[in-house]
C-alpha cells in the first residue's frame, strides 16, 4: 500500500512538474495535480489499452511512435474531466507533456528507491 501512495505522489510531483515546464498545460495547485495523476493512472489501467489494441496497426506501421500520440491523448482525456487541470491541444501541449512527464517520472523513480516500487 506504501508503494502506492509514493507512486502516486511522484507521479502527481512529475504532473505539477510537467506543467511548469511545458507551455499549454496549465495546474491549479499541487491537489489538482494528485488528483489528475490518481485519474491518469486510472485512464492509463483501463482505457489506453483498448485504445491501444484498436491502433495497433497504426504503431505498427509508424514502428511505435503513435504510442506518443495515445499518451498525449490520455493526458488530454484526464484534463477535460479535471477541473483545475487544463491541455491545451493533443498533439503539442499533450504530447510533449506526457514525453516530459515520462521522463520525470523515469527520474524520480531512479532517485526514490524503495523495494515495494
């Protein structure tokens, strides 16, 4: 359960991170970050990958790349459904977010070592 929780917030810390960073997305305080991020995993547990699957031949055919493109997606998808969290279009502010996002979240997770992670 502690795993979790610390997944959570670093994912909501690369979230108010991300937004800083990147123009076109926009948070309203640190809550509305954990709160997108908690909704994030969600839509990333149970919608991408159907949508996944549903393109599938279209990142086999750009060897993966289109895998950008459904992250940016989800993050645009988590934004219209949470308020105080705003992206401003899927293909700059969504894509180069969740690009952004993943790497953060690469970076913390390498810093922040625990066993149940």
């Amino acid at each position: 359960m502690k795993g979790l929780i610390v997944r959570w917030v670093m994912s909501g810390l690369a979230l108010y991170l991300t937004a800083h960073l990147i123009e076109g997305i926009e948070l309203e305080g640190f809550l509305a970050s954990l709160l997108a991020a908690l909704v994030l995993g969600l839509v990333n547990a149970f919608i991408r990958p159907i949508i996944s699957i549903l393109t599938l031949p279209i990142n086999i055919l750009t060897l993966g790349l289109f895998t950008f493109v459904i992250n940016g997606f989800m993050l645009w998808v988590v934004s219209t459904t949470i308020a105080g969290f705003y992206v401003e279009n899927v293909f700059f502010a969504g894509i180069f977010g969740a690009i952004v996002m993943s790497i953060i979240s690469g970076i913390l997770t390498f810093f922040i070592k625990d066993s149940r992670l």
